[in-house]
C-alpha cells in the first residue's frame, strides 16, 4: 500500500518536475539574451563612419581570421551617405578591430563611386563581395547605379561588377556557398529613385518608385580566381523605394533563407516580411512574394537573420529593437529593446541596420551607427 | 598655421600616451596626409553635398580624416543670436551674442589600444554682450550662452570605463556638471538658461557652480547597476573660482585658475524606460519612453547669512531637485513617422532660507517633435520657469524697509516666464530657432533703476538663434 503511494508520488513529482521544465522552455530566441556589450568603434582610420553590413568570416584566407566579424562604413567622415570606403574586421579573439579595405572614392567599372552598403558576404573560398551604393551629395539625387565589387582576403579590389541587373545593391546578402560555386541573393533598391526633393504631393514624402528587385546571383568559383557569375535572375520585384533624408534610401533591406528552399525578405516600406518559394531554382519572378507578417512590432524592418530555432530576426530602423518571427506560422512572437538610447525618440531610431548570427548561434552581433560601434548580444 | 595645429595635436597624443604601454603614436610624416576625395583636395570641396554633410566645412580640407586615424575627432560649432526687449525691463533694444565651441577628444582604443578611455578638452570664445544683464534684470536670464566675453578653457577630463557592459565609468578632471547633473534632454531645446542649469544653483551655489561657461576640478562616477536603473555621484571643488572678485567668471577668467576650496558633493539616481534588453510582447501595445531623475548636491564652503546687517555665516548648504521627461504621444497613424510629443518638467528646492536667494525653481513644458509632416528634425517647443526668492531675502527686504522708510525697496518674491520656441533645420549643420520668451515680475520684483518707486516691469523677449557647427 504504502509503496503505491510512494510510486504514485514519485511519478506526481516526476510530471510535475516535466511541467516546470515545459514551462521554462523558451518559447523563442530572444528571451534567451540579457547582456548587450560595445565590442569596438567601427569608426575608421579616416574617419568613415556609419557601419552598415555585418557579416562573420566562416574560414580563415589572408588578413581574415574564420569567425572574424566584417563591417563596411557607408559615410565619409563629414557624414555624407554613399560615400563610404572602408570595412573593418574586428577579431573576437584578440578584440582587436583593424581596417580590412579601404577602396578608393572612384573605382572603374562601378558607375557613380563607392558608398559601402548593407550588401556584403563573404565565400569560403576567401573571397569578399561587397555592394556599392554611391553617392556625390549624401542623397540619392546624385546616386549612381554602383555595383558589387570582388576583394580577395587581403582587402584589395579585384573585380566589379555591374549591369542593367545590378542597381545600388542594398540588403544584407544571403547565400548558398558550396565553395566551387555560390548563390547570391541581392536586393536592388536604386532604380529611378530621385532625390529626396521630389516629393508624392498625396504624401509629402518623397515618392515611392515600385521598382525595387531581388536577383539571384550564380557564381562559379575557380580554384585560386577570383568568381565569375554564371546566371542571374530576378527572383522577386516591385517592392517599394524612396529617398529619405535621414537613411539616405529605403527599401528592401534584410534578406535569409529559411526550409523548403524559401528566402524571406524585409519589405521596410510595406513594413512587411514577405517570403519567396523556390529561391534557388525558380526561372521566372515572383513578384513581391507572399506575406510572412505585417505590422505589428514591426517599425521599418531592415536586415533579417535567423536564429538556431529557425525563426527569424528583423532589425527594426524607427525604434531600437530587433523583433523576432516564427516564419512557419508568421507570428511575431516579441521584440527586445537592443537599443534604448533615448537622444533619439522613439528610442534608438535610426540606428540600427545589420545583423548577424555568432557561429555558436548562442549571440548575435549588431551595430550601432549613432555611436559607431559593433555590439553583440548574448546570454 | 594648419602645420601648427598638426603638430599641437600630436604633441596632445604623445603627451597621453606616457605611461601607457600601448602608447606608440605615430610620427608625423609629410607622406601620411594623403587627400583622397574632391573634397579634401579642392579649396572649395566641401561645398559638394553642403546640404546633407554634418558640418559647413566637410572634412576641413583632410584634417578630421588625419586626426581619425588617431583616434581624435574635433568639433567646432557656433552660436549666434540677436535678442531684444521691444517692452519691459530696465531699457528697451536688442543685443547681439555669440559662443563659438571647440572640442576636441580622443578614444584611447584607436590610439593605444585601450578600451573604453576617452579624454576630452574644450574652450569657449564668448563674444557679444548679454541682454540680460544690459536691460532685462531677470534671475532667469534669457539666452543660456549668456556670458561675460572672453576666451577660456571650458573643461579638460579624462573618462575610463570599466566592467562588463560598460557598466561603470569614472570621470576625472575639470568638468562642467550641467552636461551630466539635472539635465532634461527635452529642455535642452529652449533658448532660456534655466533650461540648462536650473536657477537655484545658479544663484545659491558658489559662482553660480560648476556650470557654464565655468567648470570645476573633480571625480565623476557613473554605475548602472541594472539597464533601468543609473547611479551618478561627483565630488568637485566647492567653488569654481577664486574668492578675488565678486564676479567668478573674472576671478577665472581663462578657466585655468583651478580652484580647489571645499567640496561640492553631488548624486544623482535615473531611471529610464525602455531600458536595453527589455522584451515586448506582441500584444503589448505601445508604450512610451521616459526618463526619471531625484537627485541632492551639498557644498560645504560657508554662505553668508541673508539677515539684515547679519555678518554670520553659516557652514554648508544644499538643495534636493527632481526631474523627468515622458514621452506623451507618438504618431499612431503613420508607421513610417517618428513625430512624438513630450512633457518635461524639473524642479529643485532647499529648506536652508537663511543662506540662499532662491529657495525653489522648476521648469516644465512641452515639445513637439516633426510638428509639420516631413520636418523630420524640427521641433517646436512651450515651456515655463520658475524661480522664487526665499523668504530670507523677503525678509530681508522688509527689515531694510524698516531701517530705511524714506527709501524703502520692493520685498522681492518670485519671478515667471514662458517661452516659446521653434527649431528649423535648415541643413544637418544649421539650425535657425526664432524665440519669444515673457517675463512676469522680473527679478522677483526687483526696483526699477529708472524709474524711482517703480519695480521692473514684465518683459517681452523676441530673438532668432542660429547654430552652425563647422
């Protein structure tokens, strides 16, 4: 008798003990960060500022160390945007961050300059690709098409390229790298964007041009040269774009694939994130995809990465606070606050813009271009 | 004369890179400033994107790329404004004045490898003359640049961080505390002073205290020991300037008399909402940011007695203030707006009215940020200030009315104003800011010099600043 009861008792406890637990499982992925810590000034040797891309090295090639974390500037140090040089490379082993590329102002090939945008990657064959987004007067009145330009791993400039696909590459880049060739999804966010005076007379905003693309990029990679592109295709278009005086242009920003072969995309203008099927292998477009979420937590998302638990996270650009979304069911679960600083109302706007998984997928790295600075976020 | 200013600034960096084991700057070659851009290398360069730079000069012809690479970067910036008194106060007209700033700091993790250490030096050129003190007699003085003219150091500090999460950092040197004590960020807007440093201390404290244009030597600590909840404590000289003239900016008149007489002992606890790593739910609506702030200062020089013909004095004095700015509304119908409304308010009293001419002063208002869709960085601003004077001066007052019939002088009481302000951004480096201020009972009441029997009367205040960073 008194051995049921006991059985019976140890099993109470034993459910019990498995109910807590359920209770205590995180339900997501951002609930699991509490510590938010300044890593380095992102601010260059010549003073260029406003970090933009984030991504994190996954081998080590020439100056570059596996799981050092990359950064391009998109302002001059007088703060014009589109007129960035320069990416950094913080080491997370020595903490120490140095200027991986400084490029020159004008490049040939890449028409309208350099301005380092959010579109960066870099291939395990050592190779980095970074986007262009240039300007002459920090507005897209004088902006150029740009272009995407090919570095090797000692930071020099080996390759541009540039085409009537290729205008002002702008989101963080996702990617497919097999080594010997890659895929490479882009948004394009420049075509027919006039300046910032030319205003929608409805909205008193600058008008918004539908235009707005995402091109698939096939590379096929030599051993010891540097890429060549093998196939482009536009995988999604029509997403809004329009000058801003404050962000310098808004458009489709943060890019990452999910299962089944999916890219999500952060449609900021429609405040919207929007998914693709059959990124790598569909031929045709499609068009501005279907709807994820909408609304909500959402405040202009930016760039997008995905946490271990496949959900994605979206940097929010007009309020200091990265959201986090279960694409399978497009529920937004929360949002954390990664940027409070209230000298800028709401608080942290416009300050925020890449993100970036750490490899052990426990933390994810961020920037700070009110303060110039590359912060990581973890448990 | 820009070698000159080269070579100063390299001497800056070796001299803080002694006893520092990373310090090894590097030597000034000819080679090293190599200009890159149209607009380093034209004289006319930087007219090229004039309209959405940070500063009127650009990169100021390579200079600020050449001290990056230091870690230094410099800041010049002016101020200028015409205000006038078309009614009121003791004359009528407009004044004319000026405040050019210059800082310059460096981040000693880009120039020796060490994290989280700022140094920072910067000086003022004040020019112009003060309407204030020309025509208004107002205790609350209507331009916070107001000040006697003169060129002088402003302050000299260095700041360490420390702990993880730059949860601590420790600021030592010749500061100015109203950059960090009792600040509203809301009030800044406003024209007035006591926007900025709040009247009480400007007149119970010392040489008006530590505040600008003077500043004080002195230890800063900063702890946030949770992200919501920040700790700042100072101890400083209790006097900012020597006891050789009864006006302290002439007893310091270049900031570098450096003082050291009692001790003003400050402390100050904030409390901030959203604070970094907060989580919000899906379903949580909206909520609205703000900051919350107590505070108390003790000075422990002596303060003479405000009895009549007293020539007591009385050890100490101190004063406890209060501030906050919330976040009242943000645009709801449009997501892709930041224009929000918000209510300030600050206020500081002290029970010691024997010492002190102002026992209690507040501000508060209101500001509107993107009043006018697409005016993205204007903001238009009401607010009002209060000073009363203790009842120890009152006191005062009456007991000379008693001693003295046949002159006898208004009891002074309290003084009011408001103001009403608008800032237009003209460029990223440009502020135009036209300004109205009323002043009710000006001085508290204070006797009118040219008009016998008569206090001041309540004044209007018209003006535009212009603020132009270089």
């Amino acid at each position: 008798m008194h051995a049921i009861k006991f059985k019976n008792l140890v099993l109470a406890m034993l459910t019990l003990a498995v109910n807590v637990a359920d209770a205590r499982e995180p339900k997501g992925f951002l609930e699991t960060i509490h510590h938010h810590i300044t890593l380095a000034s992102t601010v260059a040797d010549n003073g260029d500022d406003n970090p933009y891309a984030l991504i994190v090295a996954p081998v080590s090639a020439g100056k570059i160390h596996k799981n050092d974390v990359l950064m391009d500037n998109f302002n001059r140090i007088s703060n014009l945007q589109g007129t960035g040089t320069t990416i950094m490379d913080y080491n997370p082993a020595t903490k120490e961050i140095t200027t991986f590329a400084d490029l020159p102002p004008n490049v040939p090939g890449c028409p309208g300059g350099i301005g380092l945008s959010t579109a960066m990657v870099m291939l395990k064959s050592g190779w980095v690709i970074v986007g262009s987004t240039p300007s002459t007067d920090g507005t897209t009145r004088t902006m150029g098409p740009g272009g995407l330009l090919v570095l090797d791993s000692n930071g020099n400039l080996v390759e541009t390229w540039a085409n009537t696909n290729i205008n002002d590459p702008w989101g963080n880049i996702a990617a497919i790298d097999n080594g010997t060739n890659a895929i490479l999804f882009v948004s394009m966010a420049g075509l027919d964007v006039p300046g910032p005076g030319v205003r929608d007379p409805q909205t008193g905003r600058p008008v918004i041009v539908n235009k707005a693309t995402v091109l698939r990029i096939e590379l096929s990679i030599p051993e010891g040269k540097p890429p060549v592109i093998t196939g482009q295709t536009v995988v999604a278009n029509g997403f809004g774009q329009r000058a801003d005086k404050d962000a310098f242009l808004v458009g489709p920003t943060g890019l990452a694939l999910g299962l089944n072969d999916t890219l999500y995309v952060s449609d900021a203008l429609g405040n919207q994130i929007v998914a693709i099927p059959d990124a790598s292998t569909r031929t045709n477009s499609a068009g501005t995809g279907v709807v994820v979420t909408k609304d909500g937590l959402l405040k202009r998302p930016l760039a997008l990465t995905t946490a271990p638990n496949g959900h994605l996270l979206a940097i929010n650009a007009l309020k200091g606070q990265v959201v986090e979304i279960d694409p399978a069911s497009g529920k937004q679960l929360y949002a954390q606050w990664i940027d409070a600083d209230q000298a800028q109302q709401p608080p942290g706007n416009g300050d925020l813009f890449g993100i970036a998984m750490t490899p052990d997928g426990k933390a994810f790295y961020y920037v700070e271009d009110d303060m110039n600075t590359l912060m990581e976020a973890m448990r | 004369m820009w070698i000159l200013f080269r070579l100063l600034c390299l001497v800056f960096v070796a001299i803080f890179s002694i006893n520092t084991a990373f310090a090894t700057p590097p030597t000034l070659t000819a080679s090293q400033f190599q200009p890159t851009t149209n607009e380093t290398i034209s004289p006319f360069g930087f007219v090229n994107g004039i309209s959405r730079s940070g500063y009127l000069l650009g990169d100021l012809w390579g200079l600020r790329p050449w001290l990056s690479q230091y870690g230094m970067s410099l800041n010049i910036s002016e101020t200028s404004e015409v205000l006038g008194n078309p009614t009121g106060g003791v004359h009528h007209g407009a004044d004319y004045d000026g405040l050019t700033q210059m800082s310059l700091q460096l981040e000693t993790e880009k120039a020796f490898h060490l994290y989280g250490g700022t140094f920072n030096v910067s000086a003022l050129q004040i020019h112009g003359r003060n309407l204030s003190a020309d025509n208004l007699d107002s205790l609350q003085t209507a331009s916070g640049i107001e000040a006697d003219r003169a060129t002088r150091l402003w302050e000299l500090w260095y700041q360490q961080k420390f702990l993880e999460e730059d949860r601590m950092d420790v600021k030592i040197g010749q500061q100015s505390l109203d950059q960090e004590f009792m600040v509203s960020q809301e009030a800044l807007l406003f024209v007035n002073t006591m926007f900025g440093w709040p009247a009480l201390p400007s007149y119970d404290m010392p040489g008006g205290g530590p505040a600008y244009p003077l500043s004080t030597l002195g230890v800063r600590l900063r702890a946030r020991p949770i992200n919501s909840l920040t700790f700042l404590g100072g101890v400083y000289s209790g006097n900012p300037a020597p006891d050789t003239n009864p006006d302290p900016q002439k007893a310091n008149p270049s900031g570098v008399s450096f003082p050291m007489d009692g001790v003003l002992a400050i402390a100050e606890l904030q409390y901030s909402y959203p604070s970094l790593g907060s989580m919000v739910s899906a379903d949580q609506s909206s909520s609205l940011s703000g900051t919350y702030k107590i505070g108390a200062w003790y000075d422990s020089l002596k303060f003479a007695d405000n009895a009549y013909n007293s020539i007591s004095e009385h050890q100490g004095n101190y004063a406890f203030y209060a501030v906050m700015d919330q976040m009242i509304w943000s645009d709801p119908n449009d997501p892709d707006s930041d224009r929000t409304i918000n209510f300030f308010a600050r206020a500081m009293g002290t029970p010691l009215e024997d010492r002190n001419l102002l026992d209690f002063s507040m501000n508060a208002g209101f500001t509107f940020h993107e009043p006018f869709r697409n005016r993205d960085d204007d903001t238009f601003g009401i607010g009002m200030g209060y000073a009363k004077v203790s009842n120890g001066i009152a006191d005062y007052d009456r007991d000379y009315n008693l001693n003295n019939p046949g002159s006898p002088v208004p009891v002074q009481s309290g003084e009011t104003f408001v103001e009403v302000t608008y800032q237009y951004a003209l460029t990223p480096w440009c502020t135009l800011q036209p300004d109205f201020q009323y002043v009710f009972n000006p001085g508290g009441g204070l006797p009118n010099p040219n008009a016998a029997g008569q206090r001041i009367k309540n004044e209007a205040v018209i003006g535009i600043r212009a603020n132009i960073i270089f």
